[in-house]
C-alpha cells in the first residue's frame, strides 16, 4: 500500500493490470504524504536526478495544501529567511564552536 500520482491506476489498467485502489481520508492523507516525502527523497539520493528533485517538489506542494500553506506564502518565508540568515549557495562547513567561557 502506497500513495500514488492520480493517474497511476489508469495506466496501469491500460497495461491490462488489475489494481485495487481507494481514497485516504483524513489525517492518513498527510501521513501518507510524509511516507512518500521520505520515498521520493531516499530515491534522489541514490539517483541524484532532476526527476526526482520534482517529485519531492511535488509532494511538498500537497503537504502545503493539507496544511492549509499558501506556496507563495512558503516562498515568502524561504525568502525572509534567505535574507536574514542566508541561503546555504556559499556552501560554509561550520566545524567548530566554542563558547567564551571554553576559550578562558
């Protein structure tokens, strides 16, 4: 049992299969979708493909919907916080920290 992209069981009906299907109803949905997340993103790191990068993408933008998100809204935020803290585009390692009281 798994979540599949709405069109799955017809093309796999018109590949002569039999399939059984049925609609998540409630908070399986979401819990469901964080299944797939989880799918999709151990699937990109062993393939690395762009493929794969929009299918986290898309199961992303259907937890935002289940979670009553704006995407934009989404977007805002990443932005805000881009500015505030930066992206991780400079690629920084952080090694180590010490606190004062360490340094002493």
């Amino acid at each position: 049992m798994k979540l599949v992209r709405d069109k799955i069981p017809e093309l796999m009906l018109n590949q002569g299969k039999t399939v059984e299907i049925r609609t998540a109803m409630g908070r399986e949905y979401e819990f469901m979708l964080m299944k797939k997340l989880q799918e999709e993103v151990d699937e990109y790191l062993r393939g690395r493909t762009a493929e794969e990068l929009a299918d986290i993408a898309e199961v992303l933008h259907c937890l935002a919907d289940v979670r009553g998100f704006d995407w934009e809204k989404i977007e805002e935020i990443r932005d805000h916080k881009n500015s505030e803290r930066g992206s991780f585009r400079k690629k920084i390692i952080l090694e180590k920290v010490e606190s004062c009281e360490q340094r002493q």
